[in-house]
C-alpha cells in the first residue's frame, strides 16, 4: 500500500511541526471521496454502501485518509529520534498482538469527531465501519498482547523505542466450533491490503542460513571466521505506525518479511525449469508465512528456530547499520547507546548473532565484543512452565546456523570457569548451568543463554519474579544477585478502557477529569464516590449497557440469549491445563446439580461466558472446549435453567472481542493453579473496567488483591507453596468421595450427561481429574472454589456494595497501566529519556 500515494518531498519540507496536516489539504470527507474513487478505485455515490464488499472499501478509505494525517508526525517522530544520540531501545518479539488500528489511531490523533461525521454522509456509524478492519492477530496471547501494551505506553511517553517483529502472512488461526469442537481456519488478514503498513525496501537485509564456517586471515592478518556456501533469504521491512496519545509522537514497528534473495534463479529458469525456480521463492517466504500456535509450550520445529534467528539477524543488522552510517566501525560506545530487550527465550539467539556480527563482521575480538553484548541485551522471562523452556537440539542448530553454534560453545566455555571458581570443583553444578544439556541428543537451554547474555532478567509479576529466584534460575540468581529484577506486567488504558468503554470513559473524565489517560494512578480519586448512592446508579447503569452489547454479540455469534439482569461471569484467555477452564466447568456442573435437586435458595442467576483458543495440536485442550460446549448445550435446553444459568463457549476470542467483552463483565474469573501464570493481564483488563476477580494466589492476581483490598476480592484455594505441599500426598479420589457436592458433581459428568452418544469421551479429563499427579490439582482447590462462588453470589444480591466494590477495583487498577511498567523499563533496565523535541 505504500504506494497509494507519494511520500512529501523530502529536501524543502520544514523540520517543525507546519507539515500540512492533509497531503492535499483536504479535509476528511474530502479525503475519503478521493481514495475511495481515485486510491481504490471504487466507486462512490454517496449511497449508504449496501454490500458487506461497499463496507470494505469505506473501512480501507478511511483508514487512509487517518493515516495520512499521522504521516507527518511519523516521520518526524523518526527524525527525532535519529537526530539525537541518546541511548535507544529495540523490542524484540516473535509475537505483537495488535489487533485493529483505526480506532486506536482515531482516538490517539483526536479525530472521533471529524470521523463520525465523515461515515455519516455515508449513512454509517464509525463503529460500523471500523468493525470492517480485521484484526492484526500476529501472536498467541498474552505475550503478544503486552508486546503491543508497551509499544503503545512508548509512544505515550515519547520514548526512543523500536518493537522489531516478523510480519506473519497468517496471523492467529480463526477458531470455530463446528459439532463442539475447535475447528481451525487460516487467518489472512492480509487478504484486502493492510493500510498501516509502509514497505521500506531500501532497507532490506540478507539473512544466511546453512552452510559452514572457514578461517580466513584479515587485513590485519588476524584470523577470522566466515561463514561460507549459505543459503539465503532477504528480509525486507514493513513499518506500522504507533500513535501515541495526543502528543504528536509516532513511534515505529518494524515487521520483517522473507523474501528470495532472486525472484528466479536464472540458472534454472534457463534449464527451462520455471517451476522450479518459483518453488525455490516460495521457500524462502515460508519463513515469514505463519505464526506459530502454541501458547506457552515449544515443539522444537526447525521453521521456528528459522523465524526466530531471522527476526533477531535482520533486527540487529538493521541497528548495526544505523550505527556505522553514524560512528564507522567504532562499537567502544554501542553498548550504551543501545538496548535490546527480549521479549521471553524466543529472541535469545540475539546474544551469539550480535556476537557472530561484532567478530566476524566488524572485525572485533571476542572480550570487546563480550563486553559490548553484555551491555546491551536485557532478558524478560514469561514462564515457570518447565515445559514452556526453549531447548535447540545441537544437531539442528549445528546444519542451520553453524557459526551461531561455535560461538555458544565458546561463551559456555567461559561461561563455565566462572561457574568452576563460584563452585569450585562441583561437577553437578557444572552441568546443571551448563548451556548444553548433555545426553545422546544433546540440547542448547535458550533461556540460560540469554540470562548469561543479558545485564538484566526480570519476571513479570511480584510472585513470578520471586520464584524464578528460588526455583527455575537459583543457580543464576545466585551467582548473578543483581541481574534479577521484577517488572510486574501492565495494559494500556487508552485501548482497554477509554476505548472500549466510552460510557465509563465520559463518567471518569467528568468525576477526575480526564488525566487518567496519561497517568492511571489518577483513577484512584474514584475511591470517594464508591459510597455515593447516585453515583453508584450511573456506575451500574454504564455496566448494564456494556452488558446489553455483549448479550446482542453472543446472540449474534452464538444464538444463545444472555439476560442483562443475570451475573455476567467471564473467563476468556487460552485455553490451557493450568489455567484451569476444567475448573469453572465443574463449578458449572454444580450449579446446574443444585438446579436439578431444586436446591436454588439465595441462587444469584448467571450467564457464564468462556472464550479462547486452543493450540491445534494440543490435544487435552481441545477436548476441554469440546466439554464447555457440550455442557452448555445442556444447560441452555433445560427449561429448569432458564431462569438461572445460561453458558457459553464464545468463539474465535482475540484482541476486538476482547474490547467488547471485559467492559461488560462483572466477575472475572483467574483461577490459575497457583505458581503457574506468570502474570496474567486479562485479569487487569477487567479490574479497569470495574469487574471483580475470582481468584487464587497467582502471578498478578497477587498484586490485583493488594490493590483493590481484601475484601473486594473473591480468593480461594491454594497458594504457591501449599500446592508444592499437596502434591506430596494427593488424594483427588478421597476428596471426592468426602464430600457430596463434588461427588454427585462427578458422578454427573461421568455418567454420560453431556457426552450420551459418545461414551468415554471425557474420560481423559474425569482421569486427570481423579490422578494422585495431576500436575493442576484442580480437585484440591474445588470446594474452596465452590465456596467463594457462593460468596460472590450472595454479594451480587447487595446490589449497592456490589458496585460499591466494583468502583473500588477500578479505583485500584492505577499500578496495572503499562505507561507504569514502561516508565519501570525505562528507568531500571533500558536507561532512557524521553525524546528531545525536534532541533
Ligand atoms: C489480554 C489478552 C490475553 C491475555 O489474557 P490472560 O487472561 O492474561 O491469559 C490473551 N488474549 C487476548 C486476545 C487478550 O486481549
């Protein structure tokens, strides 16, 4: 799309802000008229467009005209930031979950006026049109979505940041259920052209794969290593703006696209072999073809380790060459004026490539470069899944990237006389902190790579941080005290709460005033009106029509008919074991158990809604959604449930659903195996939107407690240690058998209620359940689960402390703001300020 229209002329154009605003000066509905008739082609006779293709068109002009006038600042945002030699940051991620930028971009730039008003001439409201844009799906969960929080925070505080990721042609599979199951899609969002993205050719980078390694002397006579007979692959950039909030800053992502190095290979386009030649293309842009699905788990496929080594090769290519137009092949300063903070082990191959381009490129030797690397790498850790820990078989590793793997021995070599004088003599010590896990098929540990390469590792919430140090990474945190820090994760409140509630928005601003969408902590002078009985009013009576949304989405995607005045009970998030979706459908099943024996004094009514996406391959989670969706079924047949409980699987959840979602949700449901989700930022979402949690002792959850209060947070089950206790001596099928509810609970689920043409096909589920070693222990936590449901129960019924907790949790989301973990980043880790206005 770069090529809709032409760039301003460079050389005369003023270096202030006097860019016209409109290329043309045009003004908006202007604009739109001429892209759609002269940039699109299509068109346009002022006529309500009637065809959902009309739609389309009307979506793409606007989005251009939008972009056109975020163009100037952009390109001054970048001037500013190359114009200054202050210390930059680079974010390096496999994964940006974005979702849709016109909205983001018209509430950034201020346009939601001039906006509107355009797409009424056409008959359309703005939110009708932009529901036309497909949502920027480039990563899992969570970990991509935080990418995307902190570039976003980046902008809002004009920091000097780069976010460097890959440019998936298929982003996140569309998920729908066909008979109860997951049914995968493939996910073009490509497919119309993405307006948001401009293609900068010129700084296409070659990346080489394969081949071997010689020595060869230099200039100098030194001896050198190259690396010769590659295979390679260009990849070529694509820069999506990242509007800050109001204040002219545009910062930049950069995404990264594989492409053949020719687009034929003469020699067998002359054999006449034409097909060939084009099939040989089309491997190379495999590399950049497809995110890989699975959230928080690693299978070791070599196209994996391709797209990450691409990523972080053509990333830091892209830097280094920035920096020799500036400063020649002088790197004594380019650990300070650079930071590369990796986003999980998924870019960990940035520490030996930074080496590999320092030695063997720029002609350093090797402390120098040690030196320059440890200055500038900085490593977030996402998981204490033990599972989820990156691992390169050698063998791979060795035919893809073969001077990568000389350069790993050689920093595990050094690596391991320092661990020898720490621990002299400790052969165990050794090869547990080893690089290399030794056996018959020995592999490389990613994450220790990176710890080892990086002057900072943090963990991303209180809880996470503290048990990376005394579990996973001991050895590390023992030997290394002061690399180890805590950055509890954050979201952005412009996306997940201005946005996507604009009734609560309008409440805010004219209660606080209108600060907070630059500074959270502000929210906290909600905390007053919590007891203000006309102000309660207005708080529930925004909750209700955010309710009525999302009942009108769930009937529209669903048919199932949520009633407004019942509890709305949300758990949406990937599905996974630990996570524990298994979990709240037994206290599904309970309640409907209690319906059935007409046991339904003081039963508040609820419509539950579970959402998320399982990895395809992932076999126990896809049998977990199969389960959801059955029993909903059920429940929504039977006549005795009318009246108090209604459930649904919601389909296909991303990042746009998500925005409807959590501004109508009451209860929010976070009910982890506690110890195991590292943070969790749907969990802040909610709180911001004044939901309030269910939830154990884990990751933010923590955090979220301390700041909403005790009392205005449903806690139950097990924490951290308790669950490393129990596991000891776990006796689900005891438990079971002591207690009734669960017992009958169980009894239902096994019997066949929800599965009666297809018997045992939960039993894989009722096993794990009933198993001394269930990793999960989902059955020691539900009772005490089963209890705070109640408690959350009677609660809803006091309809005046309900919001009044409600007001409170929103009150106390203020440290959940990513601009505060940012700001953390910013003046713990990366050391930087704020850009410089333009000179
Ligand atoms: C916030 C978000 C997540 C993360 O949710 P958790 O509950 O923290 O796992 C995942 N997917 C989407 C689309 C999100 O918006």
């Amino acid at each position: 799309m770069s090529n809709t229209h032409p760039a301003p002329s460079s050389s005369k154009v003023p270096s202030t802000t006097k860019i016209p605003s409109t290329l043309g000066e045009l003004d908006l509905p202007t604009d739109v008229r001429r892209h759609l008739t002269v940039t699109l082609g299509h068109f346009d006779d002022r006529q309500p467009p009637s065809s959902e293709s009309d739609k389309r068109y009307l979506y793409r002009a606007l989005a251009i005209s939008v972009r056109d006038r975020l163009v100037p600042e952009w390109q001054q945002t970048w001037r500013r930031m190359w114009q200054s030699d202050d210390r930059k940051v680079y974010y390096l991620s496999l994964e940006f979950l974005i979702g849709r930028s016109l909205t983001n971009a018209i509430q950034n730039l201020d346009l939601d006026d001039e906006t509107r008003s355009a797409m009424h001439a056409y008959g359309m409201e703005l939110e009708e049109v932009a529901d036309r844009e497909l949502d920027a799906g480039l990563g899992n969960g969570g970990l991509g979505r935080l990418a995307a929080c902190f570039l976003d925070s980046c902008a809002n505080l004009q920091l000097p940041v780069v976010g460097y990721g890959i440019r998936y042609e298929y982003g996140m599979f569309h998920q729908h259920i066909k008979d109860g199951r997951q049914v995968e899609d493939p996910d073009h969002w490509l497919r119309d052209g993405n307006p948001w993205e401009i293609v900068r050719a010129e700084s296409t980078r070659r990346i080489r794969f394969y081949g071997r390694t010689e020595q060869h002397p230099d200039e100098q006579g030194r001896m050198k290593t190259r690396l010769v007979d590659t295979s390679d692959v260009l990849a070529v950039p694509f820069d999506m703006p990242i509007p800050g909030y109001r204040n002219k800053t545009i910062n930049t992502l950069r995404l990264w696209k594989a492409s053949t190095t020719d687009v034929f290979d003469l020699a067998e386009f002359n054999a006449g072999s034409y097909t060939e030649a084009v099939a040989t293309k089309n491997n190379a842009e495999q590399i950049s073809m497809v995110l890989y699905p699975n959230d928080a788990s690693e299978n070791g496929k070599e196209l994996r380790l391709k797209q990450q080594y691409f990523l972080v090769s053509a990333s830091l290519q892209d830097v280094i060459d920035r920096w020799v137009k500036k400063h020649g092949d002088d790197f004594s300063e380019f650990g300070q004026k650079n930071c590369f903070q990796l986003n999980d082990t998924h870019p960990a191959c940035a520490v030996p490539e930074l080496m590999r381009l320092l030695l063997d490129e720029h002609g350093m030797e090797w402390d120098d470069a040690w030196e320059v690397v440890t200055r500038c790498m900085a490593y977030t850790n996402h998981t204490l899944l033990p599972e989820a820990l990156e691992r390169w078989s050698v063998g791979l590793f060795s035919r893809l990237l073969p001077r990568l793997l000389e350069i790993i021995y050689e920093i595990n070599a050094r690596f391991l006389k320092l661990v020898d004088q720490q621990w002299p003599g400790d052969v165990g010590m050794r090869r547990e902190m080893s690089l290399i896990e030794e056996s018959d098929n020995p592999h490389i540990r990613m994450a220790y790579l990176a710890i080892v390469g990086s002057f900072s590792v943090n963990g991303v919430a209180g809880l996470h941080t503290q048990l990376l140090e005394s579990g996973l990474f001991k050895n590390f945190a023992e030997l290394w005290p002061r690399k180890f820090n805590n950055k509890t994760n954050g979201v952005t409140q412009r996306r997940w709460l201005a946005h996507c509630n604009p009734g609560l928005r309008e409440l805010l601003n004219e209660t606080i005033g209108d600060g907070w969408q630059t500074d959270l902590t502000k929210i906290d002078q909600l905390a007053p009106h919590a007891t203000d009985p006309a102000f309660r009013e207005r708080w529930q009576s925004i909750k209700l029509e955010n309710k009525q949304r999302l009942a009108d989405l769930v009937k529209e995607t669903t048919d199932v008919d949520f009633d407004t005045s019942f509890l709305f009970d949300v758990q949406v998030k990937r599905i996974h074991e630990y996570k524990r979706q298994l979990l709240n459908v037994l206290h599904i099943i309970h309640l409907y158990d209690r319906i059935q024996r007409g046991e339904t004094a003081g039963m508040v009514p609820r419509c539950v809604l579970i959402g998320g996406k399982a990895a395809p391959g992932y076999h126990v989670a896809k049998l977990i959604v199969k389960l959801i969706n059955d029993v909903a079924k059920v429940v929504n047949a039977d006549a005795k449930c009318r009246d108090l409980l209604r459930v649904v699987f919601f389909p296909n959840y991303r990042v746009s659903s998500m925005e409807v979602i959590c501004p109508a949700t009451e209860l929010s449901e976070q009910i982890s195996t506690a110890g195991k989700e590292a943070s969790g930022t749907g969990n802040m979402k909610f709180m911001m939107n004044g939901a309030l949690t269910i939830g154990t002792l884990d990751g933010a959850n923590i955090e979220i407690r301390e700041n909403a209060g005790d009392e205005n947070f449903f806690l139950f089950g097990l924490d951290a240690a308790e669950v490393v206790e129990t596991k000891k001596e776990y006796r689900p099928n005891d438990i079971i058998a002591a207690d009734p509810d669960i017992a009958r609970l169980m009894n239902i689920l096994e019997s066949g209620t929800f599965n009666p043409d297809n018997p045992g096909l939960y039993d894989l589920l009722t096993g794990g359940l009933r198993s001394p070693h269930d990793p999960w222990v989902t059955i020691a936590d539900l009772r005490s689960y089963i209890d705070a449901q109640a408690e959350v129960g009677k609660a809803y019924q006091d309809t005046d402390k309900w919001n009044e907790m409600s007001i409170l949790n929103a009150a106390g989301s203020g440290w959940f703001s990513s601009d505060r973990t940012i700001s953390q980043y910013a003046q713990d880790i990366w050391d930087v300020r704020a850009l410089p206005p333009l000179k």
